[in-house]
C-alpha cells in the first residue's frame, strides 16, 4: 500500500477511516503546516506465551564444566619451555 499524507484536521475528522488504512498495512503520516510531525502503525501482534521447560531433558552439562583441560594445559607448558619465544618479541 501507498504512504498517506494528511493534515491534522483531516486525521482528526477521518481517524477511524485512517485507522483501518493502517490495519489493512497502508502508512498514514499527520501532518502540520506540510511538515510530518506523526505516523500511524499498527499494534503490534501478541507475541505467543513462553513456556517454561521446553528445552528441558534437550541439555546436558558434563559433571564439572570448569575443570582444566589437559590439552590446553600442555600446549601451555610447552610454550613456556620453548627456547623460540623470546621476552624483546611481541
């Protein structure tokens, strides 16, 4: 649909027409003196209900999620031991 301009006095004496133009997906912009001041929108849908529990028995976590991991640990150990990594590089 088409954006609609009107003045202020028209959207005061066509307000229920205006509305079904905005319910039907048209834009309706007020105006005063030419000068867009308004926009009529549609209100927005009821958004559906969340429910509680629906990912529930969907997600596991292992026993002990921050433990350390042994990989990482050693590559950090043998970077320490690395003669390549010198202190004046960055």
């Amino acid at each position: 649909m088409s954006t609609h301009l009107v003045n202020t006095h028209e959207a005061k004496s066509r307000l229920s027409e205006l509305i079904r133009e905005v319910e039907a997906g048209g834009d309706v912009i007020v105006a005063r003196n030419g000068q867009p001041v308004a926009k009529l929108i549609p209100w927005p849908p009821k958004k559906a209900e969340r429910v509680p529990g629906t990912w529930a028995g969907l997600v596991t976590l292992d026993d002990d999620i921050v433990a350390s991991d042994d990989d990482v640990n050693a590559l950090f150990k043998e970077s320490e031991e690395s003669p390549e990594s010198s202190e004046g590089e960055l």
